[in-house]
C-alpha cells in the first residue's frame, strides 16, 4: 500500500511586531539600565554598535516612552524591577 499524498507549500509570509526599538533607543536604555555598572555598559554599547542591527521589532510598545507613559516596564528611570521572562512570553504570545 502506498500513500501518493503530498504536502505543499501554498505560501510565505513575514509578519513583524507592530513597534520598533532603534538602536539608539537600545542604548538609551541601556545607559538607563545599567548606569550603575560601567563595565557592562561599556560591553553592552560595544556589542550593539558592532551588531550592524539599527533597529527591532517588538511587541512592546514602551520603547521611546517616558517613564510615566510605560505600560510594561517599571515606571521607574532604570526601569527596573524588570519583567519576568514569563511576562515576556506572555505578552509574545498574546500579540502573536
């Protein structure tokens, strides 16, 4: 007995989250995050300049945000307490 069917692909798609964080962003908040801790600024900084990636989607929205506007992150200047790794997913996967 042999089984002719087959699978197909009919279609490819991209879809991206519906904010962007621009790199100069990411280091915005990285100097807001770490201001405490030159070292890992200093890597982070080096890391994100040498990344050639100049922007990011994402489905958080507060990137570019005063403190005051955020909805995700700690309305505090280092934004921090940081949301949970499950906080994340969850937002991930509810924006998916």
């Amino acid at each position: 007995m042999t089984n002719n069917s087959a699978a197909f692909v009919l279609d490819i798609a991209t879809k991206l989250p519906p904010h962007v964080c621009t790199r100069e962003q990411s280091l915005e908040v990285a100097k807001q995050v770490f201001a405490q801790d030159p070292q890992a600024l200093e890597f982070l900084t080096r890391l994100m300049l040498g990344s050639g990636i100049e922007k990011r989607h994402t489905v958080i929205a507060d990137y570019g945000k005063p403190a005051s506007e955020r909805s995700f992150f700690a309305q505090t200047d280092d934004l921090r307490p940081e949301p949970s790794t499950d906080q994340r997913n969850r937002l991930f996967v509810q924006a998916a």
